[in-house]
C-alpha cells in the first residue's frame, strides 16, 4: 500500500471518527442557536431588521465564525491524546509514516469544520434571502476567509497539541490563546495605533468587516459610540497574509516535533 493510499485510509478513518463524536453536533446546535439568536432578537431588541442587508450578513457571520472555534475541540486532542492515552505505541509503531498520520489526522479535522462552516454560510444565504431577496457578494470574500481562518486555527492548535502533554491542556491553552492573549494584545496595538494585522483575533474579525469595515456594522446598529480610539479597518490581503502563515508555520511545526517526540 503505497503512502497516498494509507493517508486516504486514515483521513476516512478520523473523518469517521469526528462524525460520530457528540462535539460535532454540539458546535452544529451552537452555530444554529448562534444564528437563531441574530435572527429573532436583531428585529426584537431593534426596529425591525437592519436596512442594510450588509449589516446583517456581518451579524450572521458569527456563526460560521463560531463554527471555526470548533476546530481547537475538534484538534486539541489529534496528538497530544494519542500520546496521552498511550495509543501512540500502538499507531505509531506500525508502519505507517507519523507524517502521514499527522497530515491525515489535520485533513480530516479540517473537513469537519468545513462541514460546519458550509452549513453556517448555507443558513447565512438563505436567511439573507429571505429577508432581503439578495446575497451580497461579499458573503463569498467571507466565506473564503472563513475557511482560511479555520484552517489557521487548526494549525495553531494542532502545534499546542504535539507540544502539550495531555489533550485538554492543549484545548485549553488554544483557547487562552487566540480568544484571551490575542485579543489583548490587538486591543492594546488598536488603541496605540500600531499595526495588528498579524494578530489572529483580528485576522477573525475579517469575516464580518470584510461587510463594510467596523464603520457600517457598528453605524448600522445605532453609532460607534463613544470608544477612546479610532477603530482601523482590518486589510484583508495582509489578514489573509498572516493566515496563511499561521497555518503553514503551525502545521509544518507541528509535523516537526510529532516527528520527533519520543513516545515514553
């Protein structure tokens, strides 16, 4: 059996194991109530819905966005619980490239979430429609960033977990670090005027103000308000740059020290 052969054999196998695992369905229902919630308290709380269908598509994009945040569960255990569990003795013993493991194990993982995102951006469409009787194309721009993004996330999680030494502390320090280290850092480069576009939480926010920027979304719900700085549009290219990077520096770091962790 050649290598391609047994990377589609464990990609089949993981993507199996995801789908039969409640966590999926769990970040389905919270991606539903998440635009349930967009839907019924935005007309509710307001006065009706926004005139603006783009203000709205950035409001819905919370839950593709939401959707991304599965990939830390769905990740956080890829390999940090194989060594955790002792498994690795097993599936890293046979001959099988930890690689190709590796690889496989993120490409299943990355199609889970997909999943999820393609659902989210399904609901996106159809509610916009039914409302507005039109889709603006930038649910597209969002949609492909989203993606991005997704996959960004997988990486960094999938080298917390080749580092960490048991799942949940991998899941946990992801999420510390992309929802709280992140978006500290951003808020304090945001208000000092220094560039963030290489910060992941602000790599995120692309998928909403890729709508208009934060002046439409905001001005749309009633006003920036009072804020003690000037809020700066993210550039898509450079967040769409920073991305890329984490998700090729996180993965191929990741197969380095999978490579090279010593099973004991």
């Amino acid at each position: 059996m050649s290598e391609f052969e047994k990377l589609r054999v464990v990609i089949g196998y993981e993507f199996l194991k995801h789908i039969r695992r409640k966590r999926l369905y769990i970040i389905l229902a919270l991606t539903l109530i998440a635009e349930l919630a967009v839907l019924i308290l935005v007309p509710v709380l307001g006065d009706g819905f926004p005139n603006s269908v783009m203000v709205m598509a950035a409001l819905l994009s919370v839950g593709p966005a939401l959707a991304t945040i599965g990939a830390i569960f769905f990740a956080g255990d890829a390999i940090a619980g194989e060594f955790e569990s002792k498994t690795g003795f097993i599936l890293f013993t046979n001959p099988v490239k930890r690689t190709t493991l590796v690889i496989g194990k993120y490409l299943a993982c990355y199609a889970a979430v997909a999943l999820l995102v393609v659902l989210g951006y399904v609901i996106v469409t159809i509610s916009l429609l039914a409302i507005y009787g039109t889709v603006p194309i930038e649910t597209l721009s969002s949609f492909g960033l989203c993606l991005l993004y997704a996959g960004a996330v997988l990486s960094v999680t999938f080298f917390f977990s080749a580092i960490m030494k048991g799942s949940m502390s991998a899941t946990v320090i992801t999420l510390v670090f992309i929802m709280v280290i992140s978006s500290i850092i951003d808020t304090v480069l945001m208000m000092t005027g220094q560039p963030n576009w290489f910060m992941l939480s602000t790599n995120g926010d692309t998928i909403s103000t890729i709508y208009g920027g934060y002046e439409a979304f905001m001005g749309g719900m009633g006003g920036m308000g009072d804020v003690p700085f000037e809020f700066e549009n993210p550039s898509v290219s450079l967040s769409a740059l920073s991305m890329s990077l984490y998700l090729a520096v996180g993965f191929v770091a990741s197969l380095f020290i999978s490579n090279r962790r010593q099973l004991a």
